[in-house]
C-alpha cells in the first residue's frame, strides 16, 4: 500500500519514481543523520560542551530549513520545476537531519549526574510517558499528514495543497512536531543529567520560535485571517484538558 501523498511527492521530486532514486535519497537522508551523530559521539568526549553543542546544531538545523522557505523566490527561478526538489536536498533534508539528530542526542548526552532519590523514579516514568505517547502521536500524525504535507511539499506549490482532514487537528495545530517534542523530551528525562533536563526545557521554545517566525508565516500567507482565526482556538503542542478524551482517542485508533 502506498503511503498517502506520495504521488504528489513523485510529480515533483522525479528521484523517486524509481527503486533507484528513492535508495539515494534514502541514502542521503541516513548519511546526514549518521554524519551529524557521529559529531555528537565525537564532541560529547568534551564534558563542557555537550549542551553548547546541541544548542548550536539544533539552532543550525532550524537555520538551514529556514532556507527552504527563504530561498523560494530564486530557487523557482533558477530551477523552475525542480525548484522543490532542488531546495529539499538542499536545505529540507539536511536541516532535518541536524533537527533531529538532536532530539536523538537527548538521549545519550553527557552532562552532570543528578543525585539519585526519589525524582529518579519520577523521571523514569514520566520519561516512558511521554516517549510513549510521542512516538504514538508522531506516528498517526504522519499517517494523517501524508508524504506530502510531511515533506513541505506546498511550501513550493501551495496551489496543488489541500486542507487535511482528521480529528488531530481540532485538537492541536503541529501533532507532528507535538509528537518530535514528547519524544526529545522523553528522551532527556530518561537520560536525566542536567545537560538533558536543560534541554527539555529548551526544546519547546525552539520549535515555538520556528513555527512562529517561520512556519505559521508561510500558513498566514497561504490562508490568511481563517489561519489566525484557527490559530486562536487551537492550541501548538499541547492539548486542552477538555480534549484530552479526543486526543487519547486519536493516538489508540488514528481518527
């Protein structure tokens, strides 16, 4: 079964109508990550610099996919219909790649112990909580989002996108990157040095800042005053208590 909106995907990105093309892309993505993991393993040998280092890449990562959406004027210009194509292995994977080599830094960063006692438990639990119910959330999200969607595909051709059309949404604006946060946040509590923690906190105003500056712009520009509108009742990341039947909902059947 194909995944949903990867034939909007193929139209534009030819690389991947063939078995070929897709295990280059495929490739490429895995090497950029590995390559940026290797310079976490690499740099965590530093015990100062852990923590400068993920806030570094992290805020690179959200830098180059900023790129993305910069570039789009001269990217169309220069590429035509390769534009898209073009930009995402320019800066879409690659800032990806930092983004979420990151998160996945979390889990194993050095840093300072915190003295064990009864917090420890708590971290632990609420650390499988939550990577849990992140790791479930991001799942049904990109099964409702699409290949498309995921991929920022009408980023480039907003004209071919369509309102998607699934519970998540009624409930809160980002699942994805709802789902990417639980899980890094997870993570970090289960690591439970000082380095992690401070990054837990962190994180959320890193993705608050990028879906601000960067993404809900380029969501206001594309459908104006009903955006902002929607952008008043629902919530980015976290769900209301009066939604929290619904979400759970959501996460054990996807609808």
């Amino acid at each position: 079964m194909d995944f949903k909106g990867m034939d909007q995907l193929r139209r534009h990105v030819p690389d991947l109508n063939s078995r070929r093309g897709n295990i280059r892309v495929g490739l490429y993505a895995l090497g950029l990550f590995l390559l940026v993991t290797y310079y976490f393993v690499t740099t965590d040998q530093i015990p100062t610099w852990s923590i400068d280092s993920q806030i570094v890449v992290l805020a690179l990562g959200f830098l180059v996919m900023g790129l993305f959406f910069s570039r789009k004027k001269s990217y169309k210009e220069k590429y035509g219909e390769l534009a898209y194509r073009n930009a995402f292995a320019h800066y879409g994977l690659p800032g990806l790649a930092l983004i979420l080599a990151a998160v996945a830094h979390a889990g194993y960063m050095n840093g300072p112990q915190i003295p064990p006692g009864w917090w420890t438990l708590v971290f632990t639990l609420l650390g499988w909580l939550m990577l849990i119910i992140g790791a479930a959330l991001w799942v049904r999200s990109i099964f409702a989002f699409g290949a498309d969607n995921l991929a920022l595909l009408y980023v480039y051709y907003p004209e071919e996108g369509q309102i998607v059309n699934s519970s998540i949404y009624s409930i809160l604006r980002h699942p994805v990157y709802a789902g990417v946060l639980r899980i890094g946040i997870g993570l970090a509590l289960l690591n439970g040095n000082a380095n992690a923690l401070a990054f837990a906190i962190l994180m959320p105003l890193g993705l608050f800042g990028w879906i601000r500056l960067v993404e809900e712009k380029e969501l206001i520009e594309r459908f104006g005053q009903p955006y902002l509108e929607y952008r008043k009742r629902i919530p980015a990341f976290w769900p209301r208590v009066s939604d929290l039947g619904k979400f759970f909902t959501f996460l054990l059947t996807g609808k």
